[in-house]
C-alpha cells in the first residue's frame, strides 16, 4: 500500500494520540493495548488529521527538523501504520 503526495492520512478510529507527559512519550491509546512511539512516529501521527496530505505532512516535518528528502521514509512509515490499523485513508 503505497502513499500518494495528495493523499490524506488519519489515525483511524478508535484509535486516539495521548502525550504522556511523565515519561515524555507520544502514546498510541488502541482498544486493547497501548503502543508507546518514538518521537519520529509521534510526530507523524499528530499530523495525520485527515486534512493535511501527504505532501503537506512532509513538508512540516521536514521544516520541523531541518532536513529534506523525508518522503520515503514518511510514506514507509504510514504504509506500516495502515498495516497495523492505525491510519487509514480519507477520501
């Protein structure tokens, strides 16, 4: 399942994004288990909201960090994350 620049990624229900702020980990809170993320795979899920695309995530994500060239391994990741039930695809 590959990822299109004009395609628009969102974490699918009922999956939601949590902050825990004692270990300063990005959580992923999934019906039956909590998936703790690195910072990299935090920061992509925050960003998929349906509305952003692909190319617009990209985009921030490499302002965010300073480096360019990111695209494949962003489309890598949220092909994984599609995989896992995590995203899916908004039309």
């Amino acid at each position: 399942m590959n990822w299109g620049l004009q395609e628009r990624p969102a974490i699918r229900p009922p999956a939601r994004m949590k902050f825990d702020a004692l270990r300063k980990q990005e959580l992923l809170l999934l019906p039956e288990r909590i998936v703790q993320l690195n910072e990299t795979a935090g920061a992509i899920l925050r960003l998929c909201d349906g509305q952003r695309t692909v190319g617009e995530l990209t985009r921030e994500l490499e302002a965010k960090y300073g480096q360019t060239g990111l695209q494949d391994d962003i489309a890598e990741f949220l092909t994984q994350a599609a995989e896992e039930g995590w995203v899916e695809r908004c039309p």
